[in-house]
C-alpha cells in the first residue's frame, strides 16, 4: 500500500466512529468525543461492514476517495445500517448485536495485462477487485476471497457477477478490472 496506513489506535478510533454514527441515526445516543489524528482529515475510501451472527447484515462505502476519511467512515456506516438495498434497515433492539468493520482502501487502480492473464495479477487476500465494463460495475472487498476460500479467477467470476456481469466477463478486453488493497479494523 502507498498511502499511509493506520495505526491500531487510529484503527480502534475509526471503528468508534462508525459505531458512534449508527448509534446517534438510530438510538439518539450522543457521539464519542475523540480527538481524530490527522489521517481523519485526508480523502480516502472506506467501506462499512455490518454483520450479526457472523451473517452480513449491511455493507456500503465509497471506493474512491471523495471525502475526508471522518466524514465517510460515518457516512458509510449510517448507508450501511439504513441503506443498503439488501436488507431492511438495522432495527435500534438489534444494535447490541451487530458488529462492524471498518476498511480503509487504497486507490483503485486498472490491472494492466492482457484479460487470460489477469488471474495470474490477482493476489487473493491482498486485492480487492472492481469490475467495470458494458454500463455496471461491481466491487469485493479484499477479504470475500479469503473468508470464501476462493482462487483468482473465482473471486475475479464473482465480482462480474457482483456487476450483474456473466461470470467469465473478465476475460473480455471491454471489461475493466481494478485492484485495490484494504487495512482491515473489526469491532471487538
């Protein structure tokens, strides 16, 4: 990774974070006061992942850095809890069940090659992947291959799937791939 990665501290940090802004949209509960370092400050990605009983109950963000870090951790969170199309909105009683993990990202960038090649450029627990071609795009963070226990062109398949792709659309000169990498923080 080329930027500068954060601490477990500044980690922890953004985890309260998101967990302060669910709380706050949902519950009314003030939000913690913390004293953000200046990582906070920069533009960077981030997805917002929310589970309960290990299951996926919410996950959004934004893969570019389009907003200072702070700002776009509560954000995501808040999409996540209330906004992802996938699942009805987090409930307040279901609060205390829900855990959260925070991902800072990397900036995007394409996967150079030829198409039959891009498996062999795919590191799987170290690459997100987004697949962009024909009007869609689709993205999977980092650590879906791993907890799927997929190979390259598994996770490649499944993120055309993602962009409401055919699987083997990857292999297509029209479609693009990027890679990005995560720093990965989970609530404890």
């Amino acid at each position: 990774m080329s930027v500068n990665l954060l601490s477990s501290g500044e980690g922890e940090m953004a985890v309260r974070l998101a967990r302060g802004a669910i709380d706050y949209a949902l519950a009314k509960k003030p939000k913690p006061m913390l004293a953000l370092t200046p990582v906070f400050s920069e533009k960077r990605g981030v997805f917002v992942t929310l589970t309960k009983a290990g299951e996926l109950r919410g996950c959004i963000g934004f893969p570019y850095p389009v907003m200072p870090l702070g700002d776009a951790i509560e954000d995501a969170a808040v999409a996540a809890a209330t906004g992802d199309p996938r699942f009805p909105p987090v409930r307040k009683d279901e609060l205390a069940s829900i855990r959260l993990e925070v991902t800072i990202l990397t900036v995007p960038v394409p996967l150079e090659g030829e198409p039959d090649k891009r498996p062999e450029k795919v590191e799987v627990g170290r690459h997100g992947l987004i697949m962009r071609g024909r009007g869609t795009s689709g993205l999977l963070l980092p650590q879906v291959a791993t907890e799927y226990g997929w190979d390259s062109r598994t996770f490649l398949e499944h993120t055309c799937i993602k962009a409401g792709l055919p699987g083997r659309s990857w292999t297509r000169a029209d479609v693009e791939v990027l890679t990005f990498e995560g720093q990965i923080f989970t609530e404890h």
